[in-house]
C-alpha cells in the first residue's frame, strides 16, 4: 500500500524500513569520502619555529616543511593568524629632538638656501 501511494518500487519501501529498524533514522545520509586528504597541522611544531623563521608564509613553509598554499588554507580556516609588532616604539620629545638634530648634521650646508639635500 505505501508503495503504491508514493509511486515507488515495493523494493524501495523495503529498504527504507529495513534501515529505520537499524539504525532508527530514515532521514541520515551518509557521507562520503572525497578531495584531497587535508593536511595535519601540528601546533606545537609552529611555536617550536623561531619567530626569524616565521616573517612571511615562503619562509614558514620551508620551517615547517608543507606547501605555502597549505598555509593559506590554513590562516584561512583559522588555524594560524597574522601577527604583527610594533618596530619603531612611540617616540619621546627627547628622541625626536635627537633624530632631528642628526638629520640637520646630515645636510650640506651649501643647498640650505634652495634645495636642501642630504
């Protein structure tokens, strides 16, 4: 009768119901298996690398010894992050008058007066 109602094969009906008794879901699918496998990133292996050795994703990929392109996936996915520092702290007054003082010693005296140059 239930294959008749829903126009399907005797033999459909059957294995639905054989699979409802089983496994007591009707609506799980299964999945499958395809792509490339990802690659396992071990992330005690990345704070082992120096932090010279991690300035840009050609020279961590050497370090770590995977694909740049592995990296991208990774930073992408969220498992690594860029991170950047502070080179040049804020200046005091008294740097900044320091640094202004030697870039003046630096100055030719003679194109002061038009185009100064160094």
């Amino acid at each position: 009768m239930v294959a008749s109602l829903y126009s399907m094969s005797t033999r459909v009906v059957q294995q639905i119901w054989q699979q409802v008794r089983q496994e007591g879901n009707v609506l799980h699918k299964k999945t499958k298996n395809y792509g490339r496998k990802r690659i396992q990133f071990d992330l005690a292996c990345f704070r082992e690398i120096p932090l010279s050795k991690r300035t840009c994703l050609r020279i961590l990929a050497c370090a770590m010894n995977i694909n740049k392109t592995s990296l991208i996936r990774l930073k992408k996915d969220g498992a690594i992050r860029y991170h950047s520092s502070i080179v040049k702290p804020f200046l005091k007054e008294e740097n900044k008058l320091a640094r202004l003082k030697f870039y003046l010693s630096m100055l030719e005296i003679a194109s002061i007066p038009n185009y100064p140059t160094f």
